[in-house]
C-alpha cells in the first residue's frame, strides 16, 4: 500500500520543514516524496531530517506542479480552509474517509501547499480528492509535517485495519464446540445445584458462543480453563 502513495509538497518555503516531513514518513513507512519547486537543502533541512536524510535526499524535484501531476493517476490536496456545500471547490472530506484512495491501483499523490497560504484554487482543481483535518476552528492551520504525519497516520491506520480484517482464524468445527460446551456444562454442574441456574448458565454460554463465532484457539483456552477449572473445584471437595 504504501509504495503506491507518495508525499508531494508543493513549494516547499523552508528546507527545515522538508527534513521534518521526510522524518514523519519514516515513521509511518512512506518512502516516496517529491517536491515542486523546493528551496535548497541545508543544514536545518539535513538536521529535522534525523534518520530519513536519505528519504530526504532520494526525493523527485519537479521544475512545475503542471510537470509533477503527469506522474500520478490519483491527486489528493490539502487544505484548512472549509466552504460550504455550494462550493465544491474547497468541500473536503475528513482523513478517516482517504480509505477510498487505498482502492486505487495507480500512484496517488498527497498534495500539501504552501506554508504561507497553501495549495492555490487551480491546483486544488486539478485534484481528484480533497481533505481536511479537523482541527480547533479558532486556530485550523497545522504546521507542515504536523499536517502530513496525521494524514500518513489516518492512512496507516485505515490499511492496518483492512489487513487485520483480511486474517483468517481457524474457524471453530463442530468437534471443538462439542468438547468446549462439553467441559463448560461440567463446570457448570459443579457450580449450581439449582436446575434453573443450571440450566439458564448452560443456555446463555451457548448462545454467547453461537453470536460470537469464536476461532478453534479461542475455544481450546477456554476449554483448558473450564477444564481446570473443575479439576481443581472436585480436588478440594
């Protein structure tokens, strides 16, 4: 996922705030920046960067923003500034909702403006996506590499999600939920001499089971627990 996105800073004004972005994407495991018209690197720049100098010094330089768009499938600007609905122009979307852009099977590239005033109204027109942080409204502009490390992070979170999902447990058979209720009804027998609490206990842990679709090696630690759990309550009787 993260190869195919890269960090596009758009006139950078201070080669500091470069070194500190470029740090921010090691953070979060993005690789790829590229620059349209930036400043000349220095010390600050090679400073901020701490372990990402060579991210830093790797970056593609672009002569124009007309020059860099023709590399990407996929642009995604950046703004502070929120209008209403009657203007689509500056009508963004929040971070969490850049999931759509991790569907894309081109390079999409995330745009981020100017320190000063940002990404001018045609270049927001050339992006397919715009997005907003939802910041205090009395004071919305984030720094630079504050900007770009939130939205990496939104990323990464939306892509750790989608593979989490994606993992397969081992499913719980109809054998292992055999011997799991088995051992529970044996606990539960040791427990309760009432039948109606007996029997309310065993029904419920059966349709807890049922709602929860646990996997075969979450049903064998519970079966060692009510496993031992019995052992030990006949042991001291």
């Amino acid at each position: 996922m993260k190869g195919t996105f890269s960090v596009v800073l758009v006139e950078p004004k201070y080669d500091g705030n470069i070194g500190s972005v470029a740090r921010a994407m090691r953070n979060f495991g993005f690789r790829d920046l590229a620059l349209v018209k930036p400043p000349e690197i220095g010390s600050e720049g090679r400073r901020n960067s701490m372990h990402a100098r060579e991210l830093m010094e790797d970056a593609r330089v672009y002569g124009s923003f007309d020059e860099m768009k023709e590399d990407f499938d996929f642009l995604v600007g950046t703004t502070a500034k929120v209008a209403g609905d009657g203007n689509t122009l500056r009508t963004p979307v929040f971070p969490e909702e850049l999931s759509v852009a991790l569907d894309s099977k081109g390079r999409v590239g995330l745009l981020f403006g100017r320190e000063d005033y940002g990404l001018l109204n045609e270049e927001i027109r050339e992006c397919d996506m715009l997005v907003t942080i939802p910041a205090n409204p009395e004071y919305p502009t984030m720094n630079l590499a504050m900007s770009v490390a939130v939205i990496l992070y939104e990323l990464s979170k939306q892509a750790n999600k989608r593979r989490s999902s994606q993992k397969k447990f081992k499913e719980l058979s109809g054998k292992e939920k055999e011997i799991l209720l088995r051992f529970f009804d044996e606990l539960v027998d040791e427990i309760y001499d009432r039948d109606y609490e007996n029997q309310l206990s065993k029904k419920t842990f059966r349709q807890l089971v049922g709602r929860a679709f646990i996997s075969g090696r979450e049903s064998k630690t519970l079966t060692g627990l009510f496993r031992k759990s019995g052992e030990r309550i006949r042991g001291e009787r």
